[in-house]
C-alpha cells in the first residue's frame, strides 16, 4: 500500500495545475460567474503569516467550490506595495524600494503556489508598477475635475517618527497606527478626497449590504449622521456671532454657558483681561491630544473661561463662553450650547466650575439620576411650555429662522478623506502648480508621472517629501500656459490605490484605460471579499470611489462588494496574539515543510472554528488534521478490500451516508461554516471505516470514495486530485460535477426532542417520528439527567410540543 506523503504529491499536482492552466478565466456568459478575493497583502519581507494562510484558504476553498459546481470562477491576486516599511528599509539599507518589493513579491508568490492557492496569475497587479499607479493618478484627475479632490491648509495629526501626517483613521488612542509613536498635531497645506459629498449615498446602501453587523454598524457610526440645527449666539459685545450645532434645539432655553472647541478659530481671540494667559496656554496643550483621549467619558472634564459672554437667542440672557476639550473642532461647527440639565458631560461640566443648571423638559428620572434625556414635555421655555419636546423641535427652528437665528442643519461626524503623505514611497499626486493657473492636474496623455530615482529617501521632517529635493523632477512647465512651474511633492496615502484594484482585476492588461466596462460589469461586483482587518477605512473608502465611478457612467453598480467574509485571528499556543517579540510566531511554509503539508494546513485553520471568531493554534490539532487525512488517504488504498462482488445490506446505509454528509457539505460551505462541514466528511470517513468491515457492492463503494474525494477537493484540493486517479476517474477533480443528494433518501426516520424540567435543557432523546404523545413523555421521564432533576417530586404537568420538546412542570 502506498504511504501518504504530501512533499511528493503537492509539488506534483501544483505543476500539473499551472501547466494545464486550469486557474486561468476569461469573460464566459455561459456559465454564471462568481468572483472571490482576499484583501491583497502587503508583501513585507517576514513573507506569509498564519492570517494569510486563514485568508487565502477561505478564498481558494470558496472559489474551488464554486468552480465544482460549473461556475466561472475569477480568483485573482495583487500586492498593496506602496508605503512606510519599504521605505524605511531603504533609509536604513540604502536599497531601493522598488528593488526590495520585487523580491517580497517573488517570496510571497512563491507561498501562495506551496499552498497550492488556485490563483489566476496572469491578471497579478502591483500598486507600485507605474502601469497600475498611472490610472489611479487618472482617477485623481477625474475627482479634481469634478470638485472631489482639493487642497487646503488644517491642522493634522502628525507622527514625528514616520514623518508625515495621517488620516483620523490611521491614529489609534492618541499614536500611530503603524509605528506606535505619540502623534501631534501640525498645521499644514493638505490634500482631501471629498467623501463627504458622498455620505448620505454611503449611508442609505448600508442596511441592503450582506456584511457583518458588526462591519455595517462601524461605518455607519464612522459617518456619524445627526440631524438638528445651526443656532446663532451673538457676543454681548456685538462684533460677532458664534454657531453652534445641536441635536436637542428644543432644549435651547436650558443653554446656559457656550464651549468651544480648542480648536475654534474664535477660542484665543476671545480672552479677556486676566484670562488670556491661562486660556492660550489650555489651548495649546489641549490640541496635542488625541481625540480619543479628549472624549473619553472617565476623563474629569477640564477647561478654562474665556472672559467674554454671548447672548441666548431664545432668552436673551448673557451666558459665559468657556473652552474645553471634550468638545472637537472637526465635528459640527467646533461650538456647542451646553445644557446641563440634559446632558451628562454637560452637567460634569457645570457642577465642576459651578455653573447654571436649567431643566427645561418635565420627564421622569431613575432613582438616583441628576438629569434626563428623555422625552417630555417643555418647562422654562417661554412661549413652548407645554409642548411635547418631540413636537417642540421643528417649532422652535421655525421660530429661529423666522429671527434669521438658527437654520435646520444635517452634519456628520465623518471628514473628509485626507490623502497628503510627505513620504517618497507612494503614488506621486498628479498637479502641477502654476503661479497663474494655481492647482493644474497633469493631462491624462502625461500620465503617468513617475517616481524619479533619488538616493536619499528619508524626510527631513520639514513637512515636505523627499521628492522636494529632486529638482530635475519638481521643476516643469504648466500644462495650460507653458510657464515654469512646479509638481506636487506629496505622494497619495496608500489608501488610494487600493480602492479601485477589484476592478482593474477585471482587465489588469489594458494599457489604454483603466477598464473595459463590459469586462468590469460582468465579473463586478465582487462576490466573496475576505479578510479580518479595515472594518472602517478601507471598505468605505472602496465604497465610496464604486460610489463614484457609478455616476460618472463607469460601471453599472454602486456597492463593489456582495459579501463580506470578515474572519477572526489566529493567535498563539496560549491564546496571546502572535508577534515576533514574543517568538511565538507559526511560520506556515514550516508547518508545510514539517511534513504536514499544504492540505493539512488549508483544512486546519478551516477546522479551528467559525470563521468569524479568533482562534488559538494547537499542534495537536494540526497533527490530528493530518491523521485525518491520512485515514482518507487509506480507506482510498484498501478500496478491493472492502468490495463485494453482489449487492449487500450494507448497499444502503452507505447510500444514505452519503447523500447525507453530500447536503451537509453542500449546506455548510455555503453558510461558510467550513469547520462543520470538515466535522460532517470526518463522521462520513469514520461510518465508511465501520461498514467496510462487511463490504460494498464495487458500484456503491467506488461512487462512496468518489463523493468523499470530492467533497474534501475544496479543501484538501492535492490529495484529491491524487486520490481522483488513483479511483480511476478521469481529468481533475474540480472539472468533475460536484455530487448532489436525493432528499427522499435521507428522510430522517427518527427525531431528536429537546427535555425541559421547569424550562431548562436537562436532556435530548431519540424517538420515532410517529410515536405516540404518550410514550415519548415516559420515555423522557426515564432519561437519567432528567431523573436526577426529577427526583421523587410527582411532575404536575408535563407538556408535550409534537417534533420539538417536552417540558416537565414540577
């Protein structure tokens, strides 16, 4: 018999693969489609990790899956190349950045094959290949003409280690989100992607989304929407007037003190007397902190008097303007009108510095609650009293506007998408500047711009890239006039390029535009999109260029993804999370290499647990994987062992089996709940040992092997691929009709009823399906767990829900 022996049978069927390119797909509109991607990685030098391998083995079983079932099956691959660990490589190294991700690539291209991962390979892209960036710049070029893109000088976080700004997204508890140092914030000239233009079309596609909640939920808060109004309190000494945004207009009679945001530009002019010294020196160390530090609700509210007053527009009376941190100058007009009686930090606020306290809506409160936020009706409020503050609202801003006072107003707690990155390493921003013509983008036959080659990549920390130093590069002439100008020496944030790859996926070849529509709206939208990071930034911001491209008239859709398979970690031994530090890294070529092989790890990090769930590894159930395979690998061997030449009783228990665990596979591939569906082919191997013991007919037991075969296919594709030619089949198995189950057959005789005593699961029984009411309730009684609950105690009733349970009411 032979041995089981994965380092001779992959490496065999992996070159069969790639020269029968089996993998490779073209547009079929006789056949029905289904496009499956992981999210591209970043190919560091430290090559593929245990996430890679869990990503890209959820990919290639779903796409080898579908392919089973006759499906044109696109399962393409790309690499997000540009950013901050190539470069800083090659400030340390001195080796270019282009040269150190061409070997990262080779490296993980490599991987990828050992695996055995049935990737399409002449559609591979690379963010960094001029041919790829040139037509993000194109997309650049098209949202500048059309408003979407801008410059503008802001205050920005700033990381001093890396050297450049980040996104609000890209800065995690106050620090960077790669390099870990405590960010900053700096004033700058930025660039922006107006994504906020898109954030009512963002948000009302998200509920239709088959998405996680969890992931529907973060980019709904992410956007933030909140509908109230714009109220205006002029300065008691008349020169000008603060806006404030609120939620809550019906509660403007209880504003008692103005907070602005340190931020504000009005914050500093507005010190008087004494109060200017203590009030620059609060702003100026309050715009260091991290948002997330400054609106933490355990923080003990700070802030400083101004020395100036404005006027409430609804009473007419002066309140105090204060300046704290809690309130942030990105969000609504960076000024609220703060009353205490209704709101928590409000009110830790004013019990703080002493200030008034004015309820203005009657609702009940809970024992012990110094405030309330709920509904009812208004008091202290003039004219309103009496109304319902639900009702109330739309009044009261038809009262403000009426005194051209308050307006109705919609805002969102998202900004707009920065995209700057003063670093060498990116796509270089497609705009010339012209002293005559300003911000001028590069035409599209001068695309695309190119990085230069330089020898010192590092910034200086000026607030500029290197590339400012690359003279012959940044000098040129203006596209509208020819007069000298200037390139922009910022690079586009990484973000960028990866918004639009899952449709350059579609015609990664065409060097005349970045797709064929016909291509693009016959793969896209994405069917399968897989992975475990980005809940918020780079899936909205995927979504919002879809968003886009759909009302330029480029593709026919607006969400670029159908499903979202958003999976847990795999962590270390003793569930800590795995990191180099630690020495607790699984290095998955090394499982491979330890004899394992590819298949046992694709099977084992599937068999782990729901998907979407983290998981920690054990070598113990890798091996036990392994074992498993190698148990199918000889029932497959000792096929004439277990054959009969006539028809046996053992004919139709394997018959069942089958179809059985064929619907079960089926069902849980899916509802991608892959460790299920490896426990059912582990319970079909197991009855298959058992009824072998008496034989098969040959027909019965080779069609057996053969379903079994196919069902592990997806997940263990090499060795059922060898296993399929050992069994005498013909071609590969992914070209053979995946098996399909009688319902009849598997009609199940007997049925499982769940046990309650006073309500609570004691047991489960096994009964027929017509048995009688009465039987199955002594059948229950005698169970031994319900008896042990039972005890001596006469049941006062026992009730009996036909098919489902019985319940025992003592």
């Amino acid at each position: 018999m032979q041995r089981y022996n994965p380092s001779a049978i992959e490496p065999k069927w992996q070159k069969v693969w790639e020269d029968q390119k089996v993998n490779e797909v073209d547009v079929d509109e006789t056949k029905p489609k289904t496009y499956v991607s992981g999210m591209f990685p970043y190919p560091s030098g430290a090559g593929m990790h245990t996430g890679h391998a869990f990503s890209y083995s959820i990919v290639d079983t779903l796409a080898r899956f579908y392919r089973q079932q006759g499906h044109n099956v696109l399962n393409p691959m790309g690499w997000d190349t540009f950013g901050l660990p190539a470069e800083n490589y090659a400030i340390k190294t001195g080796t270019a950045p282009a040269k150190v991700t061409a070997e990262n690539i080779a490296n993980f291209k490599k991987q990828f094959k050992r695996m055995g991962v049935s990737i399409d390979w002449t559609r591979e892209i690379n963010t960094s290949d001029p041919s790829y960036y040139k037509w993000t710049q194109w997309v650049f070029t098209k949202l500048f003409e059309r408003g979407l893109a801008y410059q503008k000088e802001s205050l920005q976080w700033w990381c001093p280690v890396d050297k450049t700004v980040l996104a609000n997204e890209q800065v995690e508890g106050g620090h960077c989100w790669r390099c870990g140092s405590l960010v900053e914030k700096k004033s700058m000239k930025q660039w922006f992607f107006k994504i906020t233009e898109y954030a009512d079309s963002l948000l009302e596609e998200i509920d239709g989304l088959d998405w996680p909640q969890k992931i529907k939920t973060a980019q709904t808060n992410w956007i933030g929407k909140s509908q109230g109004a714009e109220i205006e309190f002029a300065l008691a000494s008349g020169e000008e007037v603060i806006t404030v945004f609120s939620t809550r207009p019906d509660t403007i009679f209880g504003a008692s003190f103005l907070v602005l945001a340190p931020e504000h530009p009005l914050a500093k002019q507005l010190g008087a007397g004494d109060f200017v010294e203590p009030l620059t020196r609060y702003i100026d160390d309050a715009v260091k902190k991290s948002e997330i530090e400054r609106t933490n609700d355990t923080k003990e509210k700070t802030g400083v008097f101004t020395g100036s007053y404005a006027i409430n527009p609804a009473t007419g009376e002066k309140v105090p303007i204060w300046v704290a941190d809690y309130v942030l100058g990105g969000y609504g007009t960076g000024a609220i009108m703060a009353v205490p009686a209704h709101d928590e930090r409000d009110f830790a606020f004013a019990e703080k510095f002493g200030l008034p306290v004015v309820e203005v809506v009657e609702s009940d409160k809970n024992d012990g609650e110094l405030i309330s936020h709920g509904e009812g009706p208004l008091i202290n409020s003039g004219q309103f009293d009496g109304m319902m503050s639900s009702d109330a609202r739309e009044e009261i801003v038809a009262w403000l506007e009426q005194r051209q006072l308050g307006r109705a107003k919609t805002t969102y707690k998202m900004r707009d998408w920065l995209i700057s990155r003063q670093r060498y390493w990116g796509a270089p921003i497609p705009i010339i500047h012209c002293a005559d013509h300003g911000a001028v983008a590069v035409p599209e036959d001068q695309l695309p711009v190119i990085l230069p080659e330089i020898e010192d990549y590092a910034p200086k920390g000026d607030g500029k890239s290197a590339l400012a130093r690359a003279e012959d590069w940044v000098n040129t002439t203006c596209p509208e006039c020819g007069k000298p100008a200037r390139r922009e020496t910022d690079t586009m944030d990484g973000y960028a390029c990866s918004s639009w790859y899952l449709l350059r996926y579609a015609d990664p070849q065409n060097t005349e535009r970045a797709w064929d529509p016909a291509k693009v709206n016959y793969w896209n939208p994405l069917d399968f999109y897989v992975g475990g990071d980005h809940a918020v930034a780079h899936l909205l911001y995927v979504r919002f260029w879809t968003h886009v491209f759909n009302d330029m008239g480029l593709v026919d859709f607006k969400e670029p993804v159908k499903k979202l398979v958003y999976h847990g970690y795999i962590n270390a031994e003793d569930g800590t999370k795995m990191s180099k530090s630690k020495g607790n890294v699984i290095d998955p070529l090394d499982v491979i290499d330890q004899g394992y092989g590819a298949d046992a790890l694709r099977t084992y990090v599937l068999f782990m647990g729901p998907v979407e769930l983290d998981a920690a590894w054990s070598s113990k159930g890798i091996a036990g994987i392994y074992r498993f395979l190698n148990r199918v690998w000889t029932l497959v061997q000792e096929y004439d062992d277990a054959v009969e030449k006539n028809a046996t009783d053992n004919d139709q228990a394997v018959l069942v089996a089958r179809h059985k665990t064929v619907r079960k596979v089926t069902d849980d591939i899916r509802r991608m709940s892959f460790n299920t569906a490896i426990a059912g082919l582990m319970e079909y191997v197991n009855e298959l040992y058992k009824l072998k013991v008496d034989g098969f007919s040959e027909d019965v037991w080779r069609d057996a092997l053969a379903t079994l075969v196919q069902l592990l296919a997806p997940f263990a594709p090499h060795i059922a691929d060898e296993l399929w030619l050992q069994l005498g089949r013909d071609g590969l198995v992914q070209h053979a009709q995946w098996p399909h189950w009688d319902d009849e057959l598997i009609v199940e005789d007997t049925i499982t009823i769940a046990i309650q005593v006073q309500g609570k699961l004691r047991g489960e029984i096994s009964v027929a399906k017509d048995a009688d009411p009465e039987e199955v309730k002594a059948l229950a009684l005698q169970h031994d767990n319900v008896a042990r609950f039972v005890g001596d105690k006469k049941p006062a009733k026992i009730i009996y829900v036909p098919g489902r349970l019985v319940n025992i009411v003592l």
